[in-house]
C-alpha cells in the first residue's frame, strides 16, 4: 500500500475505535437502553436506505433525490430538497479541503492531519 493509503486507513480505524470506545461508555451508564435506541436507530436506518434504492429503481429519472421529491410532494418542496442538499454541501466544504490540504500531494512523509 502506498502511503497515503496507510495515512486513510489509520485515520478510518481511529475514528472507527473512538466510537467503538464511547459506545461502551454509552452502554455502561444506560445499560440497555443504549442498545435497545442503536437497535431502532438501525433499523429505521437500513428502512431510509432501503428506501432511497427503491425508488431510483422504481422511477429512473435523471437528477437527484430531489426530483422524487417534487414528484410526491410539489415542486415547492423539491426545490427546498435540492437547495438544502446544495447548502450542506457548501458548508461541509472547508473542513474537507484542509483536511486535503494538510495530506495532500501525497509523498513518502507522514500525513500530518492533527
């Protein structure tokens, strides 16, 4: 692997174990309750995605989710869809490229991200 494929690797496993360990402190001060909210919260999780594959599948159309929503629900709310899509975007952009900045062009030095 190439370094910068390490780089990506370790950071996914460090984000991966700091949930893994705050989970347990979940768990540990609600006992089953955290367990039993993580088991609703996957399931509805895995209905919404199951969800959103059914209906490109269903209704091929061209554009994003928010065509399916102005078909269900009226343009007004398809445009409100594709706007906050948009939004979110453009506000979750900056951390994304200094994030890239401070690994990137990929070399054999370390990625220096925090």
């Amino acid at each position: 692997m190439k370094p910068r494929q390490l780089t990506i690797t370790c950071l996914g496993s460090a984000i991966g174990a700091g949930l893994f360990i705050g989970s347990g402190a979940g768990i540990q001060a609600a006992r089953p309750a955290v367990l039993i909210s993580y088991l609703v919260a996957g399931t509805l999780i895995i209905l919404v995605m199951w969800a959103l594959g059914e209906m490109p599948a269903a209704n091929p159309d061209s554009g994003a989710f928010s065509v399916y929503t102005a078909k269900a629900c009226g343009p007004v709310a398809g445009a409100t869809m594709g706007g906050s899509g948009g939004s979110s975007s453009w506000w979750s952009s900056p951390p994304k490229h200094s994030g890239r900045r401070a690994c990137w062009p990929p070399s054999s030095r370390p990625c220096t991200c925090g």
